[in-house]
C-alpha cells in the first residue's frame, strides 16, 4: 500500500479486475466471435483473442499479452488513469485514501506437458491433414521438438501438438501447443515460455529462413523436398513463435556463419494491412542495417502449409485425370 500515487482507492482497483475483458471490449466497440472453447476471436485486428473467462487476452501475430487494463492502454491508446477510468465508467477526482498496488502472481517455472502413450494423433494431423511429408514430421519427433501432449483436468482429457524449442544445451525453453483436430482453432504457449528460443532446424548453409509458426516452417521444408531441385536439409529454419525477433537474435548469435535471411511470414490482413508481410519489410530494414543480406519469400495464399495444400491437391487431380484418360 502507498499513498495516494493515483486517486483510486483500495476497492476501485480491486473491481477494475474483476470487470470481464469480454464485456469491456465489446462495449468499446470490439467485434467478437467464437474461437475455440477458450477464447474469442477480435474480428480485423490480425491474432487478437480475448479469454472467454475475460481475465486476459493474447495477439499472436505480436505477442503482446496482458489483462484488461493492459488492453485498454495498448488498444484504447489510454494511460493508466484513463484506463481505470474507462473500465469503471467513472472520473477520478483525487479520493483520499491508499492506491492498492497490483502485483501479478510470480511466474511458474517452465515445464513441459506430459507425453502420451504414442503420437497417432499428432502424426495423422500434420500428415494427414496438413499434408507435411511424414519423413520431416518423423525427424523433430525424433529429435524431441515435436510430440502429442497429454493433459487431464476436470473436463477431461485433452492432447495437443507440442513444438518445442531448445537452449543452447539442449535444455527445453519453449513449447507451443495446437490442437490435432481439424475443428479446433485451439493454440497456446505453455506458460513461462521463452520466446528467444524458438522451434528450430539447424542446417550447413549460410542462409537462415524465418517463419511465424512451427506448421508454416515444416511445410516449406515439405515444399522443398517435393521441389526436387533443393537440398531440404540444407538450410537453416527458425520459428519465432508468430512476429517477435526474440528466437532471431537468438539463433544469429549461436550461428555467425549466417548472412542470409529469408523472411517466410504469412499473409495475415484485415482491410488496411498486411501484418506479416510489414512486419517482413520491418525485419529486413532491420536486420540489413546488422549486415545481413535480407529477403522476402511470400505465400502464394494465407501461408505455406495452405501453398502446399493446394499444390498436392492439384498433383492428386492431375494424376487422377491422367488414370481416367489411360
């Protein structure tokens, strides 16, 4: 407790995070609709997803997260007084008393989910449905960066895709989970998650292409595997964990052979931008004033594990037709 910092008092803060974020942001103008079973999605504001519980939200496409008075200061544009404020509908007009300091809870220690029994429904996901060569899903299983995940709670059992991302010891930092089911929108960072390290593929080459998400990162390795020409375990591969340059820096300064960057992210727009591929030219201005010499790779639609869906999609078609003709 410190005295009077801002005229709120003890009990004002105290129901500033009891308002639900849900209602806040669909009184400010904020259009929601059903995500998956936790969250809602903000329509035209790239990765944007409230907790339905309305205690947070999370943008994939930056990776900024927080609770409601974050949201009203980084998308109402609002100081914090503002911000109280607004979610209180009131007008501060110095109360006498104490300002209640909010302290978020310390952080968890990092630690992976639970393996399953086997990996069936990881491995028909990303092979069945996201069509990535089984071979490449094979080797990061086998190299620990892929496996199904199991988690049991009051409402059942759940199990994900799990893509994790090392230290320079080998030691796990990162994990992204995503749900193997078609119907499902389901994705989340395991809590404590390290951004700086992220999913990665360590090749010979001075060329390092950079991607948002694990899926987007083994399609194109898919991509070039089927290509041909292309050595698919040559080039070195990074997943930020959507558009932060943490795992990056990282990855530059255990790798300095690197002088080449490809920037692979997704064409993710509403009606006024592209935020992928800005955030792409952002990164390239960036990273050319390092030394480096950068480049733009662009998807032929939303993003690559779309590119290779329909480049197969079309291969079947072909030789279906071709059978029909014979």
């Amino acid at each position: 407790m410190i005295k009077n910092k801002y005229p709120f008092t003890e009990e004002q803060i105290k129901e500033v995070f009891n308002t639900s974020l849900v209602d806040f942001a669909i009184r400010n103008g904020f259009k929601l609709k059903e995500s998956d079973r936790k969250t809602f999605k903000v329509e035209n504001m790239g990765g944007l997803f409230i907790f339905k519980n309305g205690k947070g939200f999370y943008h994939f496409t930056t990776g900024i997260k927080g609770n409601i008075l974050d949201f009203a200061k980084e998308y109402l544009g609002l100081d914090f007084k503002q911000a109280v404020e607004s979610i209180l509908g009131i007008k501060a007009y110095g109360n006498i008393g104490s300002f209640y300091v909010y302290k978020e809870k310390p952080k968890k220690p990092f630690e992976l989910p639970p393996k399953a029994e086997n990996f069936n429904r990881v491995i028909a996901y990303l092979v069945g449905t996201r069509k990535i060569d089984k071979e490449i899903v094979n080797y990061f299983i086998n190299q620990g960066k892929i496996y199904q995940s199991k988690e049991e709670n009051k409402k059942g059992i759940f199990y994900n895709c799990a893509f994790v991302g090392y230290d320079e010891n080998n030691v796990p930092k990162y994990c992204s989970l995503r749900s193997p089911s078609p119907k499902s929108n389901f994705r989340q960072d395991i809590e404590s998650s390290d951004k700086s390290y992220g999913f990665t593929f360590n090749g010979t080459s001075n060329n390092l292409y950079v991607f948002e998400s694990p899926i987007d990162l083994i399609s194109h390795m898919t991509l070039f595997k089927l290509d041909g020409k292309i050595d698919w375990k040559k080039d070195n591969r990074v997943s930020c964990g959507c558009l932060s340059n943490m795992a990056i820096d990282t990855y530059l300064k255990q790798n300095k052979n690197i002088e080449n960057i490809i920037f692979c992210f997704d064409n993710d727009f509403n009606e006024k931008k592209n935020y992928g591929q800005d955030k792409a030219k952002e990164f390239g201005k960036m990273y050319k004033q390092l030394g480096y010499n950068c480049y733009i790779h662009k998807p032929k639609n939303k993003d690559f594990n779309e590119d290779l869906i329909e480049k197969l999609t079309k291969q079947q078609q072909l030789n279906e037709d071709e059978e029909m003709d014979r």
